[in-house]
C-alpha cells in the first residue's frame, strides 16, 4: 500500500489567510533598522530590489533573495518585521525548498511568543522538505513539541493550523516513525485530545467550546486523516488502537457525522487497520460494534459518494470473512484480546459462566491469565479493571480450584492491591467482591 500524495504544506484557515494578508500591507521601518544599525545600506537595498521584483509580478525568479530574507530573521526581533520576512520566505521555499540555514532560522522562530509566528515557520519547514529537502536528519521530535503545544490552545484556529501542519509532515515515512516513538507520545496523545474534544463538544454544546473545545467536523476529518496516514506503516497499524483507543472513538464519530468526508476517512482508517494488522484490530472493531456501525452506515444513510457506497460494502465484507459465525464465547475472547472489558451482557450472565468455565482452564488457563495481567496494565480503563475483577470472582465461584490458580499467578495479590489504590469505586467494589469469593470459597472447601 502506498501513501497518498498530500500536499507539502498547504493550510487551508480563514483567520490564519486573513492574518497572512494583513502582514503584507503591514508598513515595516526598514530605513530605521538600517540607521540603528540592525541592518546593514546592502541589506535594505537588496530587499527594496525584491520588493520591486516580487510586486512587479512578471514571473521573474525570487528565489535568490532567499538568502537574505533569512540572514534578516536572525538579525531583527520585531515581531512585525519577523511575520512580514516569513510570509516572503514562505512564498519563496513552496516548491524551491531550503538548506540547513533556513532550518536553524525557522526552528528559532518556533521559540517566539508568537502563535502566528510559530505556525508560519513550521508550515515553512515542513513545506521545505516537501519542495527537495533532505528529511534524514530533520528533527520531528522538535518540530512535534512545538506542535503539541499548539494543539493545547483555547484557540481553534491556532489548533487547527497544528494538525493541517501534522498532516502535511506526516506524508514522510520518517515523520510517522518518529511520532509514534516514545518520545513523541505527549504529542500523539494531544492529536487524540483534539479529536475527543470534538465529540465532547458535540455533546456538550456552549459549555465545552467555552472551554476552548473544537467542534468542526473539518478538526475530525483533518486528524482522523492524520491517523490515516500513520497506519500505513504496518508496525503502527498493530499498535495504534492497542495504545490509543482510536477503533473506538471513531465509531462513535463515524456514528454522529453529517459530512460525508467524515465517514469517507474514518472507512479508510478502518480498512488500512483491517488490511494491515487485521489479528490486532479485529477484535476491538468487534467490541467497538464496528459490524453493526458499517451496516447502518450503508443501509440508513443516502451518500453521494459511490466510492463510499462501495467502500462501506467492501470493508463490511472483509470484516465478515474474518468474524465469520461467532459464538459468545468467542465474542468474550476477542473482547478480552482488545483489552477493553466492558460490562457486556456476558459477564453478568450466570449461565455463560456455567457454559463455559471450564474453557478458562484451557491452553494452560490463558484466559485467566490475561484477566490477570489486565490488572496490572497501564492503559487498562477503570471500566475494564472492574469487568476483570468480577470475571476472576466468577471464575472461583464456579470453579472449586480456582482459587489456588490465582494465587499461584498473583492474581489474587493484585485485586487485594486495587481495594485500597484504586481511586475508582466501582473497581474497588468489584475488587472486594472477588476476594470476598476467594475467603467463601477457602471456607467451603
């Protein structure tokens, strides 16, 4: 599978369009920099003579002046003259691309108490590697710190120029690898805030966006995009829902989408994952009710696009063949290999528990064995610790022996640990169920 053609750096955001116009007009005092000797007579002749060029619009080549558009940025720190030398410099790199002074001068900028500033360099940046620039030894890691702070603005332009400039760094291998390293995880992290945000917006109304909450579905498409373009490596396409819960969470967007585009990345999201990692995702697109999301989607909805009709229908075929007929026993399954219990109507049933506790047992008790190491996940939601809790005091209750299992595996000392760490009562309720289960049990026998 190959990754699409995205733009280098194109931002697509009225304010941030408008504010670029503005910088333009914006009168600089070039001749008072010049006789306060912050610039040099050669450094104002030559960028009157771009000026002239650059005005006179008669396709004359301004890509030499380049040099001196920079070596001015690091000569004067007016946030006026700095914005007015970015825009040109930004008009000059698309599709020139820029060496390794541009880079230091831009990543200088980054550091500016100026959000427009901040923005306009790393869209240079970023547009520079895609004109002809040497990626191999660019630091992502330091453009995605700067990124991340962006995206925790109460200002939706500001956030939404961060995640067009993602999206545009993210078509570069290298850029995908990185931001899904350890070290790049406060940022990726942020990228899915952004994205619940939006729902939580939806959900909330006037209440959420006071809180500088996004709510355009052009957010959710441009970050799922994002999503899109890093499951095209397949090392990610097997983690990324592990880690990020995002199988999840865009159901329920594709669930309450009105464009169209929406829906159309989401499906494309899914289908990479499915192709991709299908052992992996499968089993959280089944708790997530995946299935039953896509058949809605295709039957409930009138959408425009065929190739969206069409997708829709392939990804629910595709998802079949690998679910086939499933019993609730296997449903419990993939459920517990996604890592994310939910109080399904399984675990409340006392009649699946009969059916099927001897099963546990089965493959030197690996389904206990899983149930034990959930405790002790990081990741693990206060939900899914509960559900593991109850389903371990249902498996000593029908099972006689049970008990010495989970104290040989340490089971046992985990739930007694979570009745007095946990800081979510339902966990320790459910905690103090299962020990209780445990003593009742010792006793009978």
């Amino acid at each position: 599978m190959t990754v699409p053609d995205v733009p280098a750096a194109m931002v697509n955001n009225q304010f941030f369009d408008e504010f670029t116009e503005k910088v333009r007009v914006k009168p600089i005092p070039w001749e008072g920099y010049s006789r306060a000797g912050l610039i040099s007579s050669e450094d104002l002749r030559e960028l009157k003579e771009y000026q002239q060029t650059a005005q006179a619009r008669e396709g004359k080549d301004v890509a030499q002046y380049l040099g001196l558009l920079v070596r001015l940025t690091e000569k004067l720190a007016s946030v006026d003259a700095l914005q007015y030398l970015l825009v040109q410099v930004d008009d000059i790199v698309e599709g020139q691309g820029g060496g390794e002074e541009l880079q230091r001068a831009m990543f200088r900028c980054l550091d500016k108490k100026d959000d427009y500033l901040g923005l306009k360099a790393s869209k240079i940046l970023v547009g520079a590697l895609g004109s002809g620039g040497s990626e191999a030894e660019f630091p992502y890691a330091r453009l995605f710190a700067y990124l991340e702070r962006c995206m925790r603005s109460e200002l939706t332009s500001v956030v939404d120029v961060a995640v067009q400039v993602m999206q545009s760094a993210l078509r570069m291998r290298r850029a995908r690898v990185v931001l899904f390293s350890e070290e790049c995880g406060a940022c990726l992290a942020q990228l899915i805030d952004v994205l619940r945000r939006t729902q939580q917006s939806l959900t909330q109304g006037s209440a959420a966006r006071a809180r500088g909450v996004v709510a355009v579905p052009q957010t959710q498409y441009e970050v799922v995009f994002c999503l899109w373009l890093m499951s095209f490596e397949r090392s990610i396409a097997a983690s990324l829902d592990r880690r990020l819960d995002v199988i999840a969470l865009t159901a329920e967007i594709a669930r309450s989408a009105v464009k169209e585009k929406v829906v159309r990345i989401v499906v494309a999201l899914w289908t990479n994952l499915l192709r991709l990692a299908a052992a992996h995702n499968v089993p959280a697109m089944l708790v997530a009710r995946v299935p039953a999301c896509l058949a809605t989607l295709g039957a409930g909805r009138s959408f425009k696009d065929e190739d969206l009709r069409a997708d829709l229908k392939q990804l629910a075929e595709d998802l079949a063949e690998h679910t086939g007929v499933m019993t609730t026993w296997d449903e419990y399954l993939n459920e517990l290999a996604s890592g994310k219990l939910a109080w399904s109507p399984a675990h409340r049933s006392e009649q699946f528990w009969k059916m099927h506790i001897r099963r546990m047992d089965e493959q030197d008790h690996r389904v206990v064995r899983q149930l034990a190491d959930l405790l002790t996940e990081p990741t693990a939601s206060e939900t899914a610790l509960a559900v593991a809790c109850h389903d371990l005091s249902q498996y000593v209750r029908f099972n006689p022996d049970g008990k010495r299992l989970l104290a040989r595996i340490g089971a046992k000392a985990r739930v007694m640990a979570l009745m007095t760490t946990s800081k979510c009562p339902d966990v320790r309720y459910e905690a103090l169920l299962c020990v209780q289960q445990i003593m009742l049990n010792a006793w009978r026998n």
